[in-house]
C-alpha cells in the first residue's frame, strides 16, 4: 500500500512539475548598437550582448538604457514554451545646440552682413533667423554648415529697423540656441578726426592714446592700411563714442605712410588719418599746430593731418606747405623748413569770410547823385542880397571927378 501512495506522489509532482515549465518562455533581445541595460519589468536582467531572458508565460515591459542614446521601452507577450524577439536601433540623443559666439555682432541696414555663428551641436540643415519682437523674421541665406561648430550665413538687412534683434539657431529636432546681432541706421557712419601720436617706430608696439571721431561703437576694431601692402591689425579699447585707444604691433613692417581705418563690424572701414611707420635711422622733427579759432583741418602737403590743435610727430626733414581750413572763414597757410630733432610751431589767426554787409561799395551812380545833392543844397547867404544889384549916388561920382581935376591942375602948375 505505502509502495502505491509513493507512485502516486511521484506521479502527482512530475503532472505538477511539467504544467510549471510549460508555462515559461524566453525573450531574445538585442541592439544597435549592443551593451544596453535590459530592464524586464523594472529588473535589471543583462544586456544586449546575446541576451535570452526566461519569462513567464504573459505581457512583460522590456526597457533598453545606453549612455549617449534614447531609452527604448516596448512591451512584448511570452507565450508557452516559446521565445519571443526584441531588436531595434537606438537613437542617439542630440543634445541643443549652444552659441559661443557671432562675428559680426552687428551691420549697417544698408546692405547684406555675411555672418559667422560659432557653437556646437549644429545639424546638418539647420534653420537660422534674426528675430525681433513686431518684426517679421529676417531669413538667413546662403546657409554653410562645417561639421556641428560652425554656421557661415548672410541675412539681407537693407532697409530693415535699428536695434537689437535674436539670433536664433534651430535644429530639425525643434531645439534651438540664440544669441543677438544689432542692426544700426546706415546714417550713423564713423567719422575720424584725429589720432594720438600719428606714428611709430618699426619693431615696436605703439599704444595709440586718442583715436578721435563719431558714431564708434563698443566692438569697434581698427587697422592701418596701406595700397601693396597687408593691413596691420590693432587691438581698440573702447572709451566713448567719440573716443577709442589702442596699440598697433608694428613688427617687420614696411616703414611709409598708413591710413588709419575704423570699423564697428569687422568688415565696413572708414579711413582717411595718416600714421607714419619710420625707421632707427631716420630723425625726423615735430611739428605743432594750433589756430583761433580752433577746429581748422590740418594739410599737410595735401595729406590730412587732423584737427587742430594737436602735435604732428615724424615730419620728414624739409620744406612743407600747411593749410588749415575751417568752415566760415578764410584758408590759411604757410611754408615751413622742417629740421631733425626739432619742434616747428604754428599758430595761425584765422579772419572770418567776409559777408555782404561788409564788402566795400562799388562806383555806382547812386553814390555820385547822393554827393550831388549834398554839395548842391541851398545854404542861406550871410551877405545881403541887395549888394550886387545896388546903385552908387551921383554925389559919390562927382567928388571922384573933382578929385581927379584937382591932380591935373597941380600938376600943370608944376611943369
């Protein structure tokens, strides 16, 4: 009897045993690439290196984590006895792109500004605007993407509102960075006046103490140029909108005559002030030039100088010829021998143009009839009027008469 009850125990536990493996199954899982984290339910169970998971028979959630790419989560049904599949592709993750920096930060509306926006994370095709808050969207063109740091553009900004306005960087995945590009009226152009000192010795780095003018702004970037010859960079320190300083790096360049130019967008330069590069061996004098009224632009020998008053520094040994001219009154100038080593001073008193109301009368017959009538007015007589038309009496004849008979008589008695 026991013999039976144990076969049938034994018979009852492999019944039990084969309905528990047959309600198991197994999921294959795998990736691209492979080394993701597989999550059944929630459970950390391996990774995607020739991964089979046993399962219960039913839906599980199979989630896939990897560094570097989005997570992928998919649910799947374990049948009996059966192995289920799960493989796919990751998708890398695609961070926002950043902007470091824009060169330009700025343009004239009169014109197209080609831009270089630098950053990271930059797609393939990415979509660039200039945006401001009322405005339509300005639409970059000619859009140049190398590699994912760096975007070279154009935005067409002719005629386009002053201020301030978003550079805005968007990736096909809708994420997006931005930055601002300002936008000034065309009519606000550099102006340059003059520059403290005009020159400098070869070799040498020349710290420029006064760059004087109009309408500079804060990014303004200066340069000596010269026609043959590369520009010579210089760092600009901003002072004022009327003032900025500096220092040119003058090494194993040319000696001559520059012109000094001044941007407020790295690309449209105004020049029109001359600084000398001059050599060791080459002593040259100063010349000081001031005038009354002050103001008066400074030539010499044709050459824009500046304005007065202010030192010329470097004058080439010699004869020149210095005008000065200021609006509203008469040029001036005068001819000077320069000498090495020595200060030439100028000072000039300028005499205002003169008008209308102070140039000097013409011979016209208006003046000749007013002296007529002046020499010819009736002016009272202080003799009567009576003494021209007078007779004399008879009484007065006769005494002349007598008179003269009397000297004829005597003189007959004489002789």
């Amino acid at each position: 009897m026991k013999r039976i009850n144990l076969l049938l125990s034994l018979f009852l536990a492999i019944l039990l045993l084969t309905a528990w493996v047959s309600a198991d199954g197994n999921i294959s899982v795998s990736s691209t690439p492979v080394g993701a984290t597989i999550y059944l339910d929630g459970v950390p169970t391996g990774s995607t290196t020739n991964a089979v998971i046993g399962a219960a028979s039913g839906s599980h959630t199979i989630l896939l984590q990897l560094t570097g790419y989005q997570d992928y989560t998919q649910s799947v049904v374990v049948n009996d006895n059966q192995t289920s599949v799960v493989s796919l592709t990751l998708t890398a993750v695609v961070a926002a792109p950043t902007i470091s920096s824009i060169s330009p930060t700025s343009g004239y509306n009169s014109s197209i500004v080609t831009v270089t926006v630098s950053g990271t994370g930059f797609s393939t095709s990415p979509t660039i605007v200039l945006a401001q808050s009322g405005q339509t969207n300005i639409t970059a063109t000619s859009v140049s993407v190398a590699g994912t740091t760096s975007i070279t553009c154009q935005f067409p900004i002719t005629g386009k509102p002053a201020g301030v306005w978003n550079v805005v960087v968007t990736n096909p995945d809708g994420q997006s960075a931005t930055s601002v590009f300002t936008i000034y009226n065309a009519g606000s152009a550099i102006t340059l006046l003059s520059i403290t000192p005009n020159n400098g010795l070869v070799n040498n780095t020349i710290t420029i103490t006064s760059l004087t003018g109009t309408n500079f702004l804060s990014m303004a970037t200066m340069k000596l140029s010269r026609t043959g010859y590369n520009d010579i960079p210089g760092t600009a320190v901003y002072s004022s909108s009327t003032k900025i300083g500096g220092t040119f790096n003058l090494t194993s360049r040319a000696p001559g005559t520059y012109q000094v130019c001044v941007s407020n967008d790295a690309t449209t330069y105004v020049c029109g002030l001359s600084f000398v590069i001059y050599t060791s061996d080459t002593v040259n004098g100063t010349l000081y030039v001031q005038s009354s009224p002050s103001g008066a632009s400074i030539y010499v020998d044709s050459a824009y100088m500046g304005k007065t008053t202010m030192t010329l520094y470097n004058i080439t040994p010699g004869s020149h010829t210095i005008h000065l001219l200021l609006s509203g009154y008469n040029d001036w100038s005068d001819t000077i021998t320069v000498t090495s080593g020595n200060t030439i001073n100028e000072y000039a008193t300028l005499k205002a143009t003169a008008t209308d109301a102070t140039t000097a009368p013409t011979s016209t017959p208006t003046t000749v009839k007013t002296t007529l009538k002046v020499t010819t007015a009736k002016v009272p007589t202080t003799y009567p009027k009576t003494t021209t038309t007078t007779q004399k009496s008879p009484v007065e004849g006769a005494m002349v008469l007598g008179a003269v008979g009397l000297g004829i008589v005597a003189f007959h008695r004489k002789y």
